[in-house]
C-alpha cells in the first residue's frame, strides 16, 4: 500500500544515486548516510518482527553490502544471535563499505563465506545486490537468492529485493521474495511496476534525511494519488445534459453485449450528458432494459453509423467488437471519423493486425501486455521486462495517450511525464474490467478534462474502487467498480461546491 505522506514522484536507479552523491557532496558524509540506512532497516526490521533475537545476514559487495553489515553490528548490540555470511571477500570491499566492515568486525559479529549448508536462524537479511544490478543474476548470487527463497524465515531486504530491476521492475532471472523491503532517499519505479509488488512485501520508506533534495530532483514517474490526478470542475446551476458530452460505445457483436453494456453503464454514472451504444440488433432489447437512460442502435452496416458519429462528443471502439466483417466495418467507420476515441480490446488487435489504420483524431488506447506485444511485434514477456520502455516505443508509434495496464499500470503521451498507478488488487482480475475503465475514461474526457487528464482520473478512480472492493476478497464483478467510482468521484470532485 502507497502512504500518503510519501513522495509523489518515483526514481530511477540512476537518478537516485545521483541524489546520493548530492548529499554527499552537500556535507554528509557517505558512512553516515549508511548508518542512517542501517539503523533505519533495524527500526523496520524489529517493528515487523519484534524480538526475534536472532539475524542472519547474507552480504554481497559495494554500499548495499555496507548496510547489511552494520545491520549486523546493531543487532550485535542490541545481544541478538548474529550470523553474517560474505559472497564478496570482506577485505575486498571499498569506501564506506569497508568501514562498515572494520565496524562489525571491531564489534564480534561473526563472519564466513556463503555455502548452501548455510543455516538460516532468525530475521534473514538480503544485502546482495542492490539497485545497480544491470544485468541477468549470475553465480554465486543466484545460488544465494535462490537459498534465501528456500527457508521460511522472514526476509528483509535491503533498498530493494536482490535480483529485481530498479528501473522496470522486472526480474533478472532470479530475485529474493522479500517480506518487508526498506528502500532508501528516493523510492524508485521498479518497486511498483512488473513484477515489484510481488517481490517488495511491505514497503517501508526512509528518506535518509535528504530533505529538499529529494524533493527537487528529476524522476521519471509520478504516483497518481488524490492530490496529483486531476478534477473535474463543480458543475453550475444550469447547466445540461448538451454540455456534458455525447458518448458513443461501438461493439458488441453476437455474444459479447455485456461488453458495451458496461462501458455504457460506466460513462453514464461517471458524469457523461449522453450515451449511446451502436451494436448488433440482438443486444438492442436486453441494453434497454437494463440501461433504459441510454441510446441503443442496431448496427447492420458502417452507414447506420454515421448519424450517430455525428452527434458523438468521444467514442469507445472495442469492447466486445470482435473480428469478423461487421466490428472490421465498423471499427474502419470510426477510424476514419474526426471524433475523439478511446480504442480497447479489438480494436487494438485489428490495429496490431494491420487490419485498422491510426485515426487521425484525438485518441487514446488502453493495451494490456499482451495486446502492447501485439503492437508492438514483440512478447508480452518482452513488454513486462520493460514496461518503462514499452510504453516509450507505444507513445513514439503512436500518436495516442496510451496507457499500458497491469500492476502498476503506467500512462503517458508524447512528451509528457509519465505517471503510475500503484493502486488496485488482485480481485481486479476478471472480465469486463477493462469496458468499465474505457467509459469512464470516456465519460471524464466528454465532459472537459484532456485524454490524458481523463485517463488519470479514471485509471485512479477504477484501480481505487477495486482495491477497496477487492478487500471482500474473490469474486469482484466488473460492474461493481462503477457506483464505488461514482461515490470516489464525489468525493474528489464534488458535482456542486
């Protein structure tokens, strides 16, 4: 869970270690940059576990190496059973890290080299690698982590797990499942993206003092919170439904209705003036009766769509589209439209398929990992790895707001910042998800925000709707999300002041 009172704006490896070097050469000095590390990791560490009276330590080499060293030391002190094991010769190590060393020799703490006959009492303590990992884990370390995954003592890891990606949040063919993670000065965008969450545990944040330093520094994302995404305006007393934005959602085909009905539900209770939905003729009756304030038209050809092309404020293409002649017809109608669209589902694949061209109007699309690897032309293995750059090389082909969905879901356009959504829950994962997030992105952008604007509200808006919901555990339907983000956008954006 992100804390409120944490920074908004989310680092780079690189970026953060720049930041170090600033405090340094502002007048800290760097060991007592890694005494305050240290002892920030033993207030967690204790917090979390309590008096376990025990802690085994697993140390690589360079800083990261240095806090688990004087981790040791203050466990030492406080009369707990310490075990130290070295993967890179102590006397080999450098700088503060050396210090840290002479420190917890002077102390008692005992030391040897790692072995797989290493035994694991206590708090274990991953200082192996740290955030300047570029490449794939080798030997000895990946023998180490894969020894730490093994037991089932509890794991503190230090700045972050060993073996995940500071920058992507990917894992480097190996990385330690951490319980808590105690991360230093900057928090950085791989504890929140890819494969992060599953590897970080409880996230702890120690800041190290840095001050305005951190807080002026470049970043590479920004978290999207109640204060970062943006509002919509409190509505006047005379204001109407014409000036509110026409939605239009385009798809359904046989056996997919439910599709644009939720899309459909989600822009009406999220604010938009109108709604309509253009569909196969079957879905036309049961739309109706459960959604009798929207427009529902058969669609037989891409020239029954045109009057309602004309009227529309923003179009959703997509959901429950499919690929056969009649949603490849209409797609091609809107594509070639000058009305602003929200593209989803298959409406990507056609895209990807080269089936459907770009439109040349605003437009947004919304790819989960697969359907980016499809745009792509590369494995959704390949997109997770990277998932900073895939959505780069999505904005760069594309001129749309993109948003690249999937734990930490990560949004831009080109030349913008981009921003992170670190909400949500894993009872988020089912159907429909998606048709709600493309109405409601729709609704807010019909009703005066940017894309891109609309984009981050909604993606908070669901993501926070499905965590608090997803704490009922299993069985979260799609079309729960939507009056839990009518009621979050009240309380966001009040209709009225």
């Amino acid at each position: 869970m992100f804390d409120a009172d944490w920074p908004h704006r989310l680092h780079s490896a690189e970026q953060v270690r720049a930041l170090d070097a600033q405090i340094i050469a502002a007048g800290t000095p760097g060991f007592a940059l890694m005494q305050r590390a240290a002892a920030a990791c033993w207030r967690a560490l204790r917090k979390q576990f309590g008096e376990v009276g025990a802690l085994t330590v697993l140390a690589g080499s360079g800083n990261n190496a240095g806090d688990g060293y004087l981790i040791a030391l203050l466990a030492q002190q406080a009369g707990w059973q310490v075990q130290l094991y070295w993967l890179s010769e102590p006397a080999g190590l450098r700088g503060d890290a050396q210090l840290a060393v002479q420190a917890a020799q002077a102390a008692g703490v005992a030391m040897q080299a790692f072995d797989q006959q290493a035994e694991a009492n206590g708090v274990l303590v991953d200082a192996l690698l740290g955030t300047g990992l570029s490449g794939e884990v080798r030997a000895p370390y990946r023998a180490a982590i894969e020894w730490l995954n093994q037991q089932t003592n509890p794991c503190l890891a230090v700045d972050i797990p060993s073996g995940l990606c500071a920058d992507s949040g990917a894992v480097l063919g190996a990385a330690v499942q951490a319980d808590i993670t105690v991360t230093f000065i900057g928090l950085k965008l791989g504890l929140f993206t890819g494969a992060g969450p599953e590897y970080v545990g409880t996230l702890v944040f120690a800041d190290l003092q840095a001050g305005e330093t951190a807080q002026t520094a470049p970043s590479v994302a920004q978290v999207l919170t109640s204060d970062t995404v943006p509002r919509l305006p409190p509505r006047s007393a005379a204001c109407h439904k014409g000036q509110l934005g026409h939605v239009l959602i385009v798809g359904g085909d046989l056996g997919m209705g439910g599709a644009v009905l939720l899309a459909a539900e989600a822009a009406l209770r999220l604010g938009a003036g109108m709604v309509s939905v253009a569909t196969r003729a079957e879905h036309v009756a049961p739309l109706l009766a459960r959604l009798p304030e929207v427009m529902v038209k058969a669609m037989r050809s891409a020239a029954d769509l045109q009057p309602l092309l004309a009227r529309a404020s923003v179009v959703v293409l997509g959901p429950g589209l499919g690929q056969s002649a009649w949603g490849i017809s209409l797609a091609s109608a809107v594509a070639a439209s000058d009305v602003a669209q929200v593209w989803d589902a298959d409406a990507l694949n056609l895209l990807a398929a080269g089936t459907l061209r770009a439109p040349q109007a605003p437009w947004l699309i919304t790819p989960h990992p697969g359907e980016a690897a499809r745009l792509l032309a590369i494995s959704s293995a390949a997109v997770q790895a990277g998932r900073p750059q895939a959505l780069a090389r999505l904005c760069g082909r594309y001129p749309a707001t993109v948003l690249l969905k999937g734990v930490g879901s990560l949004l831009a356009e080109q030349g913008s910042a981009v921003s992170c959504c670190v909400h949500g829950h894993p009872a988020m994962a089912g159907p429909g998800l998606g048709d709600v997030l493309s109405g409601a992105v729709a609704a807010l952008w019909a009703q005066g925000l940017s894309a891109l604007e609309a984009l981050q509200l909604a993606v908070w808006l669901h993501a926070r709707a499905g965590e608090q919901l997803g704490a009922q555990g299993r069985g979260l339907a799609a079309s729960d999300l939507i009056a839990v983000m009518r009621r979050l956008l009240e309380e966001h954006a009040p209709c009225r002041t």
